[in-house]
C-alpha cells in the first residue's frame, strides 16, 4: 500500500487497477475519485465490497472521450487516489472514514467521487460537502426510496440512507429521481415533499429540470445507486428492482445536470460479481466516465 500524503490522516489502499486517465498525485487535479470497499449492512445480495475495483478494472474497455459531453478524460486533470482503508464490521466508523477522507479531499481543492460500496457510505461524504455548500441540494437517482428511520437492528443501514443524509444536509432539499420501491410510509413521505421526479408525464430529465429551476444558483451532490437502471441493463447490484431505465435516461439527465454547480457524487451498489458478463461494471464506469466530466466542468 502507498500513501499518497505524509499528511493526511486517512489511508487509501493504491494496489491494483486505476481508473483511466486518472493520476495518483492530486497535485493541480480538480477531481478526487476514492473508493469505499465495504457491504457491511447489505440485506440481500452483497459483493458491493467489489464494485470500486471492478469499476477500476473495466473502465479500460471504454474510450476516454465521452462524443456527448465533448470531452476527454485525458484531457482532465483528475486523480484517483484509491480506496479507503476502512474498519470491518458496524457502518458507523466506516461513515466516519468516509467523512474524513472527504474533508481531506475538499481541503486539497477538490471535487470528491466516491465510488461504493453500499448506499450508506453516503452519508459521511454528504456532512463534508454540505459544510463547504450550506446550500447544497441532493439528487439522487435510485430504485429505492431509502427513508427508513431504521433497517433491521441499525439507523445506518444502506435501506435508511436518505433519511440519515437529510439530517446532516443543512438545506433539507432532497431531489428523488426515479424512485420506484418503498414502503407505504415512505411514499407517503415523498409524494408529500413534492420532491419525487417520475416520468409520468413526460420525461424523467424535463420534470428534473422543472424543479431544478429554483435551484440554479445552488451547489448539487449527485447520488447515484446503481439499481436505479433496470435490471435487464444492469443485472449485478444487490437489490435489483424491474421497471428501472436505460443508459439514454441517464445521458438525458446529464444533459440536464451539465449546466449546474456540481460539489461532489457518490455511485454506489454495484455487485460486480453478480453479472459474469461484466457489463453491469462497464455501465458503472461510463457512469463514473460522465460523472468526473461534470465535476471537472465545474
């Protein structure tokens, strides 16, 4: 393992593959990529544990240059520092992690990407960012309402990962993108809110950019669950749900998302190990591809 500053105070495990185009020096970067290994509290399938690396791992299988946002990773300055060293069992001391190496990112500069992992990593990147941006607004883009006050024994468990990142975001503006799994009450939650984005009537990206609107001159972190796709484009994540979307939904939402002020994301719950085609994985990293081009835009 090497560390990539004698002074901070987090570790980031540098074995094993980088994500193309990155640097490991974050010297005149713009963009921090990390990943967090860890499924500690997955209820169905875990292998999320996997995702960074295998992220990591294809990416190499795709073309630096993105043809819709017109631009080239090797043209970027971004770094890829590597993944957390994280403790193994309870959420809790791995948020906390997560929460520190984000900080560090942000002291450096920085735009943070934390690649997952599970859903309830994001929590500790979201307190950091949102002490840089009071005024940030969340989007998320999941399968799952994750508003649970509590899941199976613990208030960290990737199943309330909304409901604890609405507590450390200063502005309480969470943006539900797709969502399309919860129980009664936390429907019942978003439907009040008036938050939830559907495409029942017109698109997912229109009804986006109609509430983003009062939103233009806010800082935005992206949450991207990976189940959010369907399962018959992304079949390898743990709680896969039909009636997802498509790779040309997301590109529309970037098309949206483009002209914003991007702060930080987090792409979680890829189960990588869970589609021996590994096309789940290529998917992720044409996420992450897209993603690091929009931190670098801002």
């Amino acid at each position: 393992m090497t560390k990539i500053s004698p002074q901070m105070t987090n570790q980031f495990n540098t074995d094993g593959p980088i994500f193309m185009g990155a640097k490991r020096d974050p010297t005149n970067c713009e963009v921090g990529l990390f990943g967090v290994p860890y499924d500690g509290t997955t209820c169905f399938r875990p292998g999320a544990r996997f995702g960074p690396n295998d992220i990591r791992e294809v990416s190499n299988g795709l073309e630096t240059y993105c043809p819709q946002l017109n631009m080239d990773l090797e043209e970027l300055n971004f770094a890829d520092l590597g993944s957390l060293e994280i403790p193994i069992g309870a959420p809790e001391p791995v948020i906390n992690e997560v929460n520190k190496a984000t900080n560090y990112i942000l002291k450096l500069g920085l735009r943070p990407l934390m690649l997952g992992g599970e859903h309830s990593i994001s929590a500790g990147a979201i307190s950091a960012v949102a002490k840089y941006y009071p005024d940030l607004v969340l989007i998320q883009l999941d399968a799952h309402a994750d508003l649970r006050n509590e899941w199976l024994g613990t208030k960290h468990s990737h199943a309330c990962a909304m409901k604890r990142c609405l507590e450390v975001l200063p502005s309480k503006n969470l943006i539900q993108v797709g969502i399309r799994s919860g129980t009664k009450q936390e429907f019942s939650e978003l439907y009040s809110n008036k938050n939830l984005i559907t495409n029942k009537s017109g698109s997912l990206a229109n009804n986006l950019q109609k509430i983003l609107s009062k939103y233009s001159a806010n800082h935005l972190y992206i949450t991207i669950d990976l189940d959010w796709f369907d399962p018959s484009v992304l079949p390898g994540t743990g709680t896969p749900e039909p009636g997802g979307f498509t790779w040309r939904d997301f590109a529309e939402i970037i098309n949206i998302l483009r002209t914003y002020k991007i702060a930080g994301a987090d792409i979680v719950e890829l189960a990588p190990q869970l589609d021996s085609s590994k096309i789940s994985s290529i998917l992720a990293a044409k996420v992450t591809r897209s993603i690091i081009m929009l931190l670098s835009k801002n």
